[in-house]
C-alpha cells in the first residue's frame, strides 16, 4: 500500500537525518492532522494550529528519543487526540458543537451548503464514529492505525467505520 | 453493490470536502526549537550546574560550622581542641588544689611561689587573643 511504503520511507530518512525526516513527516501529516483536528472535534484555527504544534514538538526537540517510533501515523494521530481531549476538558466542553465550522477557504455557494450540510450531520454522529471517519477519510489511515489511536480492535475499528458511514448517509438522505 | 457504490460516493464526496491547512508559522516555531538548529555551545553546561552544587553546599557547610562554634562558645560547653584557631574563647581560671599546695609557703622546691602566685590570680584570655599571644603570655610567665 502506498501508505505503508510512504511511512516506511519516513522513518528510514528520520533515523538517518531528523532534520530532513521531519521535513518530510510534517510535509505529509501537517495538513491531515489539522483536518482530523478540525472535523472530529471542532475546534477553531488557533487551537488547531497549537495542537499541531505541540504535536510535532517532540520530533524537532528530542529526535533521538522519536527515532525508535515504529509508525509514525498512528503516533502523530495519537498524540493529537490526546491534547485535543485535554484542550476540550480544560474549556468545560467534551460535546462538539452542533454549529458548523467556518470554511477553511472561499468557495461558492453550492459547495458552501455541501459542507456545512455534511459537518452538520458529522456532528451529530457519536464522538468515536466521528473520529473514525475523519481518520479515514482526511487522516487517511489504515484500519490497523485507528485501531491503535482508538485504542480497540481492528475488527472494531472496521465495523465501527462501516457503521458511522451508514449513520451519516441516513443522516443526509443520501442517495446513491 | 448500490450499497458499495453509495458509500464509496459519499467517501468521495468527504475526500473532496475542503482541508484544514496548517499557518507557515506552526513550521516556523518547530524549527525555532529544533535540535539541529540549538547552538553547539551546549556542550559545556554538563560541568557547570555540578560545579555550582558543589561550591553551594561547601559555603552552606562552611556556615553551619562557624555558626555551631559559635554556639559551643556562647554555651562554654566545648572541649579545648574543639575551638578552631581563629576563636578565641574566654576562659576562667580556677585555681587547683595543686596550686594551693604550691603556695604554702614552706614549700617552694624551685622558687616557683612567685611564679605561682601570679597564675594564682585570675587568668583570663581576652576575647580577640590569638592562641600565639596566648603562648606569648605564657612563656612571659614561665620566663
């Protein structure tokens, strides 16, 4: 799988060269994690940018210690979650909002009532089938990396998906 | 299959949605704080916290000392060789039994009475006395 082999490729460069590494790790996962960030928890531009942040932190302070990561997707991801969750404990707020979230970038109209239409339903999906979706979908992860982010099975974590998927279709009437 | 294809085309039409973009900052505050970006320098701070630990506890030591003599001083309850040599206790001398043996006046085996009569009287070390003016005394006496 193309996944597999880019993740491989990561950490051959980080072990030889952090500096590139890194480069290169945050090249692929930078954008994905804030994506996830923004859609399986909802949180606003600055909070994702400083849990983006913190995310990679580690890997430029302590590329030492990072070296012996075996997969850095399901690491990163992790990690994520993680702060996310604090962050949301500390604000008083571990319910998403049912408000969409603004537009990353201007589009017209149609697409505008796509989006918000769909972060609509999202929201109202229960939180680990939300984060599911916006792991596969925007994190592009395997099944067996959220099931090491969501902490379960990969048989769970497939089921779980399929599941949510079928949930958010009923939610937005979709038709084939 | 419709099925399939359903959720494949709602996976396509999530895929499409916009994605969140990371500010160029977030980058630029990373490398900021890397590790290959920190200046060599570093090196040498292994020895200096060490050091700084060590001189502090020798000064806190050193306190604690003076401040114990101190304290022994002002109880009068020390042993002679305890008093480090820059203290100069104040010390009462009293006469022995030996001494007044010494003083009888028939008994003066080697012209010792004047001598013995003058350490008879109080002999008292002067607060500030060095142990050499001390001996400067005492040879003065024995002279």
């Amino acid at each position: 799988m193309e996944n597999t082999s880019e993740i491989r490729q990561i950490v051959t460069l980080y072990a030889s060269d952090p500096r590139q590494g890194f480069d290169l790790l945050y090249r692929v996962f930078a954008n994905r994690l804030a994506t996830y960030l923004r859609r399986s928890f909802n949180l606003d531009s600055d909070e994702i940018s400083d849990i983006v942040h913190d995310t990679f932190l580690p890997w430029v302070e302590k590329p030492d210690k990072m070296k012996s990561v075996d997969n850095p997707a399901s690491y990163l991801f992790s990690t994520a979650k993680y702060i996310a969750l604090e962050t949301k404990r500390k604000m008083g707020n571990t319910v998403p909002d049912v408000d969409a979230p603004e537009p990353a970038f201007p589009f017209d109209s149609t697409r505008i009532d796509t989006e918000m239409v769909i972060s609509e339903a999202l929201s109202l999906l229960p939180d680990e089938q939300r984060e599911v979706i916006a792991l596969k979908i925007w994190g592009d992860l395997t099944f067996e990396e959220i099931a090491a982010v969501q902490q379960v099975s990969l048989q769970t974590a497939a089921s779980r998906y399929r599941y949510a998927l079928q949930k958010l279709k009923e939610k937005l009437a979709w038709k084939e | 299959m419709e099925r399939m294809n359903s959720e494949n085309s709602l996976e396509r039409t999530l895929r499409n949605l916009p994605s969140e973009k990371v500010p160029a900052d977030v980058y630029d505050r990373l490398q900021a704080k890397a590790a290959w970006n920190r200046p060599p320098v570093a090196h040498q701070r292994p020895f200096v916290i060490p050091i700084l630990i060590l001189l502090s506890l020798v000064v806190v030591f050193l306190g604690v000392y003076e401040f114990m003599g101190t304290a022994r001083v002002a109880t009068g309850n020390h042993p002679e060789e305890s008093i480090p040599a820059t203290m100069s206790p104040v010390i009462a001398w009293t006469p022995s039994a030996k001494s007044e043996t010494v003083l009888n006046a028939d008994y003066d085996p080697g012209g010792l009475s004047s001598r013995v009569l003058e350490m008879e009287s109080a002999f008292e070390v002067r607060f500030g006395d060095s142990p050499t003016m001390l001996q400067a005394e005492i040879m003065k006496l024995d002279s």
